[in-house]
C-alpha cells in the first residue's frame, strides 16, 4: 500500500501518517521496490531459521510463573524478563533475548501486576473476633493502675517488599 500510495503522488510523510507507521517504513520498501521490484517487497524472514521459543519452552515458562523466584533459589521475590531469561537458560533451554521473552510472556496472556501490599489474618473471623473483644474487655476493666499495650506484629518473612510481578491470567 505504501509503495502504490507514493507512486500516485503522495509525500512518504503523508502515507505514513495514513497507514500509522513511521515514515522511514515507507521510506525503505519504496527505496527497496525501486531496486529489486515486487520481489524486493517479499517478506524476508523466511530464512531466519527455527523459532526459539516453542511449545516445550512456553511450558516451561508457565511452570516456572506458577512460583516465586525464591522457590527456584533467587533471591527475590518477584519474576523480572531478564530473570526468567535466565532461569529457562538454567533449565536447559535456549536462551533468548529480553523481548523475545516479553513477547512470549504477552502469548501467555501473562500480565506485570502488582500485589496488594497486605497480610491477612490467618486465624478464621470469628476467633480474631473473639481475640479483639477480650483485649477490648482487659482495656476497659482491668486494672486502672496497670499500663495496657497492645502489639499487632507482622513476620517480616510474611510480608516482602512489593513490586510488580509477571502473572498468568489464569
């Protein structure tokens, strides 16, 4: 389209504009049709070889996803590109590029979120109901001489630092 649209007139500014692509795109096949003709316009990757990444690879990157870096020895909590780049190459697999992965990663449906910066409870509702009541009740009708404190700890292994994670959608 873009070659046609130049050769009936049109600036190569116009027609990337038009087709929403940046103007050395059209600027490269009309030099290419000029040199070789239609067949200069013919996709040439067909010779790139194998694809990298296949069914075996995206598996695996699925298995990996399904844990932590931690639980493959890292010593983070969250996936980056480059660390699942790495892990897949540690696992035997090829190792391919950082927008290889990302691509891959965007096949998947796979998505950089972030988790919610909270630790719940982990007793059932009506027992930190239970819990709360009785250190309101010590607060209230204890002893007024007596100081009253009340510590809420979070482990700190419980609650890492948040950052964005690669996660599947599933």
């Amino acid at each position: 389209m873009a070659v046609a649209s130049v050769g009936r007139g049109a600036s190569c500014h116009a027609v990337a504009r038009a087709l929403e692509c940046a103007t050395s795109t059209v600027v490269g096949a009309v030099r290419r049709y000029r040199d070789g003709g239609r067949q200069a316009l013919r996709d040439r990757r067909g010779s790139n070889g194998r694809s990298k990444v296949d069914e075996r690879f995206r598996e695996r990157l699925v298995r990996v996803l399904a844990g932590t870096p931690e639980d493959w020895g890292w010593c983070r909590p969250t996936w980056t590109r480059e660390l699942l780049c790495q892990e897949l190459a540690r696992r035997g697999l090829v190792r391919v590029s950082v927008a290889t992965m990302g691509r891959t990663l965007a096949s998947l449906g796979a998505r950089l979120k972030v988790a919610k910066p909270i630790v719940e409870c982990p007793w059932p509702g009506w027992r930190r109901r239970r819990r709360l009541l009785e250190l309101r009740c010590l607060e209230a009708y204890g002893p007024p001489k007596e100081p009253f404190l009340h510590v809420d700890e979070v482990d700190i292994h419980l609650n890492p630092k948040v950052g964005r994670d690669w996660c599947l959608p599933w």
